[in-house]
C-alpha cells in the first residue's frame, strides 16, 4: 500500500470515528451551555442545567432506581452467570454449544420482542410491574454476557491447580473457594460491571417492566416528550459517564493476561 493510500484510509478511519462520537460529544457540550437551546452558537459554558438536574423533583428518585436496579443486576448476573459457566465447562463439547445456544438466545431477541414477552409474563402471573419486575428483566439479558465472559476465563484455566488442592483434603466447594475464586475473581467483578452498565442505560425492557416508576433512560424519555432541554442533555451525559466508567473498569479487569 502506498503512502497516499496509507493517509486516505487513515482520514477516512478519522472521519468515521468523529461521525460516530459527534452525537455523544455533542449532548455533552449542550449540557453545559449557559443557554435554553440545544443549538450553536455556544455563548459560555455554565453549570445551570447540571444544578437543574439535581434539583429536578423526580431525578433523585429515578437515580435511586437506576443504582438499586443496576447493582441488584450486577451482583445477580455475575453470580448466576459465574455458576452456569462453570457447569458449562464440565459439559461435553457437543452438550456445552447446545447449553450455551440457550442460555445466550435472550441476547439473540429483539429488546422489543423480549420486552412484551417478559410484560405478558409478568401480568399472566398477576405480577405488578415495579422494581423487582426491572430486575428480573434485566438478569435475563445480562447473565448471557457474564456467562461468555467468565466462560472464555475458565476454558483457559489450569485445573492442575483445583486437582492439587483436592489432593490435600480440600472439599469441591472449599477449592472453589480458595482456589479458583480467587483467581477468576478479575473477571467475575468487570462481568459484573458490564451486567451493571447495560442495566443503567437499558431504556426499551425497563419501559415495559417498571410500571408507574422511573429510572434515568425512562425518566428521560418522559421529558423529551415535552421537548428537548439542556437538563436532558445532562442526565443523558450522567447515564453516558455511569456506563462508561463501568465499563472501563469492567475492560481493565476482564482483559486476560495469561
């Protein structure tokens, strides 16, 4: 390839990329705006909407939601997700595809086809629609992602290690405990991040399992049905930082080193 080829492809990588991140780049500028309107020119930058956001009546309580929802989803996932993995790995070859075609097939689905189908769950079983309905949601698309995660951690793990500890008298659960927790550990905490990441920006299944209540993506879906303000920009920036910090240190502690 030649030089100028080299620099084309290069500018045109560039231009891409800058397309991709102006929207987000964008909401973040507007969020800080000294201005009512979402547009340019840009007199100064302010705070203002950022202090509306926070003494907005109904953000605290979204807010709320999202951590309750977005922990309880991580700790869940990471532990249901840990589990299956590790029974996925004793499966044989043939039997493992087959389980984890299964256990992954929520990832497969439309968010919207998985959203009815989990509300006409919910009200079949007379369920009423609030936090716990978001939850239970919320795990059944995350875990698959925790299940991948972990499993690509196990299917390189040393069981040499596990096989010497029982040698010594360890029972089955305590060399998990003392042996390959520790070690998988990393992993299992950023798999638990990325289940919590996904739950805080989730919008389309929260919509249709959390009733009367809000969390931060519904709580701006209402808003911006009354228009487009620049306190929507910065809870839209929250969310975005909330999500990508989780998933940074979600990508740190994931990334097997050997």
């Amino acid at each position: 390839m030649s030089e100028q080829s080299s620099i084309l492809w290069r500018l045109l990588a560039f231009l891409l990329i800058a397309f991709l991140l102006s929207p987000i780049i964008l909401l973040m500028i507007f969020s800080f705006t000294s201005r009512g309107l979402t547009n340019f020119p840009i007199e100064s930058l302010s705070l203002r909407w950022w202090e509306a956001m926070v003494t907005y009546d109904q953000f605290w309580s979204a807010f709320r939601n999202s951590m309750i929802v977005g922990l309880s989803v991580g700790v869940i996932s990471a532990t249901i997700g840990t589990m299956a993995a590790i029974g996925l790995v004793s499966f044989p070859p043939r039997r493992a595809s087959l389980a984890m075609g299964v256990l992954t097939l929520p990832v497969m689905l439309p968010p919207l086809v998985l959203a009815v189908a989990l509300l006409s769950f919910f009200v079949s079983l007379g369920l009423k629609l609030g936090l716990i309905t978001v939850i239970i949601s919320h795990v059944l698309f995350t875990q698959p992602f925790v299940i991948l995660i972990v499993h690509a951690r196990l299917a390189n793990f040393d069981y040499r290690i596990v096989e010497s500890a029982r040698d010594l008298g360890a029972s089955p659960l305590g060399a998990f405990l003392t042996v390959t927790l520790p070690i998988i550990r990393p992993i299992v905490i950023g798999a638990a991040l990325i289940a919590m990441a996904l739950s805080i920006d989730d919008f389309v299944i929260t919509f249709f399992t959390i009733g009367s209540g809000n969390t931060l993506p519904t709580l701006v879906w209402g808003m911006i049905r009354t228009g487009l303000t620049p306190t929507v920009n910065a809870i839209g920036t929250l969310i975005l930082l909330l999500t990508l910090g989780s998933s940074l240190i979600a990508l740190r502690l994931t990334r097997y080193r050997g």
